[in-house]
C-alpha cells in the first residue's frame, strides 16, 4: 500500500481519535499508530521536517507551447465531434488556415476594445470571457436543447417554441452537416472558432 496514503488514512484516523478522548500527543500518538498497525516498525517515527516546504527548483514539469497547443486541439475537436457524433454527422478536422484566421479575429476583438458580448456570423463563433474552451464548447452545445427534435426544416426556424435562434445558433454550426473543417484559438478575454464550409445558411437544413 501506497505510504503516502497510509498516512493520510492515519491522519483522518488520528483526528477521530483526538474528538473522541479529548486530545492528543500528536508526535507519540501518530508514531505508535503507524508503528502498531501498519508495521513501520518500533523504532519508526513521523519527522515533519523532512516535509519539503515547496517543490525543489528544476523539478517542475517544464511548459512546452507544442504540447499545449495540441491539447488544445484535442480538446476543441473532441468537444465537436462528440456532438457531431450525436448528431449523425461526420467529424470535423483541425484547419491551420481557420486557426490562424480565428486567432486574427480574436486579437482584432482584443485590440479594438469591442464592447463585451460575443460575435457570430455563418463560419464564426467568437465567445466573451475567461471560460476555458471546454466550458465555452459545452455551453455553445446546450443549445441543443433549444433545438427541435426530429428533423425540424431549414435553418433558422428550427428551435422549440418560445426560444429563439441566438439560443442555437452556436450549436447548429458545430454539428452543421456539411462543416468539414475548424479551426480555433483563444486570447485574454475571447475565444474565437472558424468553420469551413460555413455553417448556419438560411433556407438549408443543418443536418
């Protein structure tokens, strides 16, 4: 058994006790626990100080930008192709182009001091705010529930009574049939998907 959870077992045990008979000698009482009942021995005892403060230096996982950006699109592909899977539509891949593309209009939005609210248009998602790009997908797919079940006709008019087309539009372009293609990329405060062919045509049935 892994010691570092013996031990926390043997904490949680030892406060119970401590309640129980009013108080306690943490250092003989921990040390003889251990020693009697998962056999580190008489002679073994708990040293805080061998508990290190913080991590050493040189120990921390290292950030590679590589290997961020492609969980990143892991992440972003997944969340699509979940509800694109739910949907019966075929995947979306990853688009350098789209990406690049996203991540103009997200520093456009940065730099131009935007009012605060988010963008779409056919082929744009562009979300406000500090949500990671998990939440923001999650949040664009809850517009399914907007959606009208079966198949409902052409875009827009294909959400629930007393609902309107901004609460599916985000989700109509993530599973729209003929979107083949995404690309994304977040700043401080937006985050921006590009999609090709471009999704949320009037007059056309979203899948």
């Amino acid at each position: 058994m892994n010691k570092v959870l013996i031990l926390l077992f043997a904490l949680c045990a030892l406060s119970t006790l401590a309640h129980a008979q009013g108080g306690w000698n943490f250092g003989d009482e921990f040390n003889e626990f251990l020693g009697h009942n998962f056999g580190f021995g008489d002679n073994w005892t708990f040293d805080p100080s061998t508990i290190p403060d913080e991590i050493p230096p040189g120990t921390q996982p290292k950030y590679d930008p590589k290997e961020a950006y492609e969980d990143f699109k892991r992440g972003v592909l997944f969340e699509h192709n979940f509800h694109r899977r739910e949907a019966r539509c075929n995947p979306v891949v990853w688009a350098e182009d789209l990406a690049a593309s996203a991540k103009s209009y997200a520093e456009r939005f940065e730099q131009n001091n935007q009012p605060k609210r988010n963008y779409n248009e056919p082929g744009l998602l562009a979300q406000y705010g500090d949500d990671s790009e998990t939440m923001t997908l999650i949040n664009w797919a809850w517009g399914r529930h907007s959606y009208k079940p079966g198949k409902p006709g052409a875009y827009p008019y294909v959400y629930k009574a007393g609902k309107k087309e901004e609460d599916i539009f985000a989700y109509t372009q993530m599973v729209w049939k003929s979107t083949s293609q995404v690309g994304c990329a977040r700043t401080a405060n937006y985050f921006v998907c590009r999609y090709f062919p471009r999704g949320n045509q009037y007059g056309v049935p979203p899948f």
